[in-house]
C-alpha cells in the first residue's frame, strides 16, 4: 500500500522530524527506517515531488542530519527526473541521482543524459559521466566526457555549464577542457574555452583556437588565432592575436581578420587589418591591409606594401647566386 504523505512517515520512524518543504511527497510500494544508517528507505515505484521537481525510481533511500531533519535523497537502477515550466520540461536520466530536499540541487552520476524540451521538440541534449542541475538558480554543471546538442551546434569537452532563466530558455553554454564545436556543412572549432550566448548568439572561443571550414569543392579553410568570435545572426566572424590562415597556397598572417561569406554562408572574403602578410610560393608581400578572397582566389594588399621573393639568383656559381648588371 503507498503512502502518499511525509508527514506519515515522519510519525512512523521519526517523530518530533521538521519539515522545510511542505509540498515534499514520497510514494514506494514498501518504505522503512534504518535506524542505524538514520535513513528512510523506499522499494518499489518510488515517486518523489518536490515543488516543480519529480524524481522516479525502483528504490530510494533519504539520510538525515544529526539534527533528524531530511537531507539527501539518493535513488538507485537507473532513476528518471523530470521538472516542468511552461512549455518547458527538463528531464535527467543516470546511474545514480542525488536530489537535496534542502538545497533542490539534483546530482546524476553515471551514464547520464540531460534534455531540455520545448514542448515535444529536444532543445538540449547533454551526456556526461557526472551531471549537477542546481532548480533555483537553472545552472546545470557537467564533467567527463561531456558532449551537448544544440540546434546545428554540437560541442565536446571536460567540463561544461549551461544556464538557463527562470522559464526554461537557453541562455549561455559554457565549455572548457578539450572543448571542440562541430558545426553543420562539416565545419569544426577547437580551443580552451568556448562561451556561446544565446541571446546575442555570438559563439566566443579563447586559448589557443582553431576553425576549420569546408568550402564548396572541399577545401579547407584554416585559421589560428588567440582568440575568436563569431556572430551566427550575420555569420561574420571576427579573429585577433597571432591570425594565421591557410587556404590552398595561401598562408597569411595578422593581428586582427574579419571574415564575410558568400551568398551560400560559406566564408570568401578575409580582411587584416594591421601589418599583415600573405605568401604564396616564394612571393611574401606585407602590408597594413589585405584582403584575400577566396572565389574568385585573389589578393589586394593596401598601405606600405613590400614585396620580398625568395631565391631569385641566377644560377651562376660565380657570383654565388646573386643578381647584378655584370661589372
């Protein structure tokens, strides 16, 4: 027989037991006390509610302070937790979950999975070997292994935190360790750390960051930089601390680029702004301006221009490679 209501386990096992949460309700087939262990132990389709917050399991046990006030929740065999706000739901699946009746902070240990839905539609999807979601602040803290699906984005990395605001919207993905982001159309990031806000939609990535883009015909488009920033509304993208890319025999080096796409999104005009350089062959030609495209592929470098072309010698072993008028 369940029993719907705390308030008769407390006086069954534990009686003078304060309650902080007067919404807090415990369903089991069987419940007990184990006054050894000072915890409550509950068999059989366990149902925990707290406020907005539903756990679910096949057993679950809740230990007590020193002062017989509950603590910790833990339930074990693969529990379900679930919270609902408006057309939001967020829902937590692991080996182990540990929800605080004080604190409402719900810890998953093991295999576990995050997702975020806006109504029946996934939003955020988050693996991870341990998963932290605090319900009052909506700050979800992840660690080992971590991977997240967002829209097209999809993210990897040691550690991550996603806020969320108090309706269950998105608002700022947080990545660091490892952390590498894979785009549709096959194009990838890496870097220490990434911070993606979703109200400005702006994809920041800082410590020792590179972006990989796939063109039409397959080639590549590569560029390091200390730090980069692009804005996926307008799909510009900003880079600024020892710039360098690579496209086909282009390389090129700078302080500061902007990058612009074509009518299909892909990126096809590099701006540098500051002394920058682009090489292709044996020709290096430095400048304060450059723009490079890449279709059609062509060059302009603008402000101070010099041109060096490496081993250019005639040949002639007598006048050890160099050039001159003969005299």
């Amino acid at each position: 027989m369940k029993k719907t209501v705390l308030a008769i386990i407390i006086t069954l096992f534990a009686a003078g037991l304060i309650v902080q949460a007067s919404d807090l309700v415990i369903e089991s087939k069987t419940q007990s006390y184990a006054e050894n262990e000072n915890k409550l132990k509950f068999e059989g389709d366990v149902k925990v509610t707290v406020d907005d917050l539903k756990v679910v399991g096949e057993s679950a046990d809740v230990s007590m302070d020193e002062n017989q006030k509950l603590d910790t929740a833990t339930f074990y065999d693969k529990p379900y937790a679930y919270e609902v706000k408006k057309n939001k739901k967020r829902e937590v699946k692991a080996n182990i979950l540990k929800m605080s009746l004080i604190t409402k902070v719900v810890k998953a240990q093991g295999d576990t999975q995050s997702i975020v839905f806006d109504g029946k539609t996934p939003v955020v999807v988050i693996n991870a070997d341990e998963q932290e979601y605090d319900t009052k602040t909506g700050i979800m803290t992840a660690t080992g292994a971590v991977t997240i699906h967002y829209k097209e984005l999809e993210t990897f990395s040691d550690h991550a935190k996603v806020k969320t605001d108090k309706n269950g919207d998105l608002k700022d993905i947080e990545l660091t360790g490892n952390a590498r982001i894979k785009q549709q159309g096959g194009n990838d990031s890496f870097a220490d750390k990434f911070f993606y806000n979703a109200n400005t939609k702006i994809l920041t990535a800082v410590g020792n960051t590179t972006s990989n883009a796939v063109m039409e015909d397959g080639t590549k488009l590569i560029l390091k930089s200390a730090r980069q920033e692009f804005a996926q509304d307008k799909n510009i993208f900003n880079a600024s601390g020892n710039v360098r890319v690579w496209y086909q025999d282009y390389y090129a080096a700078g302080p500061k680029i902007v990058v612009y796409p074509n009518k299909e999104g892909k990126p096809n005009e590099v701006y540098f702004t500051g002394r920058s350089s682009i090489t292709q062959g044996v020709r290096t030609i430095y400048a304060d301006k450059i723009k490079m495209t890449m279709k059609p592929k062509d060059f302009h470098a603008d402000g101070n221009t010099r041109t060096v072309i490496k081993n250019i010698g005639s040949g002639d072993s007598n006048n050890n490679g160099g050039m001159g008028l003969g005299l």
